[in-house]
C-alpha cells in the first residue's frame, strides 16, 4: 500500500473534522487541532474496525478522494474511543 501526500493530507482533513465534530457532540470546543486531528484518526480506526468485524456497509453516500462515509465512520469510532478515554480517566 502506498501514500501519496494528496491521500495523507485528505485524512488529517478527514480527522481533524471528526475530532472536531466529537468534540461538538462532547459539549466543548473540541481538543486543539492536533488533538482533533488525533482523536478523528484514532476515532477512523477503531470505527474501520468495528465496522469491518460487524461487516456494515454505508452505502448511498458519495464517495470521491474525500469519502463522506469514511468521516460518518471516524466521527462513530472516535465518539467510542472518546467515551471509552472518559470511562478510564474516572477510576
């Protein structure tokens, strides 16, 4: 698998508004922008993984070097991690 920096910068893009879009839902003003863009990447594959081992599909939503579907999928997996980040730092 290769990556060119067009693909690299689409996902920091793609990860920084998942971040940013969980930060929103989390009553905030999101993490900074690196930590958006870290939680939105860490948050794209833990929801590629859940989503691929329960194989969902999301069909119907356009898909260019941009994928909507692959944002829907970073903003749930990021929700979970954040969640699951919010769950351990109360112990």
């Amino acid at each position: 698998m290769s990556i060119n920096a067009g693909q690299l910068i689409v996902w920091l893009i793609t990860g920084a508004l998942a971040g940013y879009i969980v930060g929103l839902i989390f009553r905030g003003k999101g993490f900074g922008t690196l930590g958006n863009i870290v939680i939105g990447l860490l948050g794209a594959v833990v929801g590629g993984l859940i989503f691929q081992l329960l194989n969902i599909r999301i069909a119907g939503l356009p898909s260019f070097t941009f994928s909507l579907a692959d944002l829907v999928v970073a903003v749930i997996g990021a929700v979970i991690l954040v969640v699951l980040l919010r769950a351990l730092a109360r112990r």
